[in-house]
C-alpha cells in the first residue's frame, strides 16, 4: 500500500521519532504549526477517524496514553491541543489516522474551527 506514514512506521521515510511501542508511533510534524507539533499514528494502518471500528479501536485509548505520557515529559503541564482532520473537508491530506499534539504557546482557536 501507498501510504506515506506507513512508510514513516517501517523507516523507509526518515522521520524524527519522539515515541514507538508495539502499537503507536510518534514523530514531529515536517511542517510544525507551533513550538511543539508533533504525530501519533497506529502503527496499524487506520484510514481516519471514520475508520473507528470495535475491533481496531482498543489503539485510540492507547494514543491517548501515550499523549498524556509524553506531553508530561515534554514539560507541557500549561496545555496542549489534540486534534485528527478527517476527511477532504477537514483537510486531512494523509489518509492514515493521526493526531497532531500540538502546544508550546498560547493556541488561538479561529483556526482549529476552521475559516
Ligand atoms: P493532515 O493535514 O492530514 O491532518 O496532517 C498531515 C500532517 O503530516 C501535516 O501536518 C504535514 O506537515 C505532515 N507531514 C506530511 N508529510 C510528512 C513527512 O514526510 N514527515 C513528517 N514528519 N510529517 C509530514
Ligand atoms: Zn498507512
């Protein structure tokens, strides 16, 4: 399959990793958005957030584990944001299921609702 994070996930890609287990791997974001932008996707390839099924969504929990553990290292005690673009409307321009933890600033709010 033709899928860039895929590709992140076996090292065919270079990518700057910031977290793996079995399940999850988690890496900055080429184009960082704000001091902190990082990526966590399933290292099984989930199309987006529409993609959610009972049977592939124990790795969702997990994600968010992993989220709270590293922006707890990270020193991001002041906040983060947690977003996952899905679909074209939502300008999701890989289509394996990722989370953009992005923080280090004070976030506005306009453009995560979009203009
Ligand atoms: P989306 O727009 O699908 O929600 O987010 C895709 C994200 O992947 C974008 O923020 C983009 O900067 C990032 N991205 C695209 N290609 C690469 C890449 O090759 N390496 C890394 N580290 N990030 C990428
Ligand atoms: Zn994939």
């Amino acid at each position: 399959m033709d899928c860039l994070f895929c590709k992140i996930i076996k090292g065919e890609i270079p990518s700057n990793k910031v977290y793996e287990d079995d399940m999850v791997y988690a890496f900055h974001d080429i184009s960082p958005i704000a001091p902190v932008h990082f990526l966590v996707i399933p290292k099984e390839h989930i199309s987006g957030a529409a993609a959610v099924t009972p049977e592939n969504s124990a790795v969702i929990a997990h994600i968010f584990e992993v989220i709270a553990k590293v922006t707890a290292e990270m020193g991001l005690e002041g906040g983060y944001r947690v977003i996952t673009n899905n679909g074209d409307d939502a300008g999701q321009t890989v289509k394996h299921l990722h989370f953009h933890v992005i923080g280090g600033k004070q976030l506005g709010w306009s453009s995560a609702q979009g203009d």
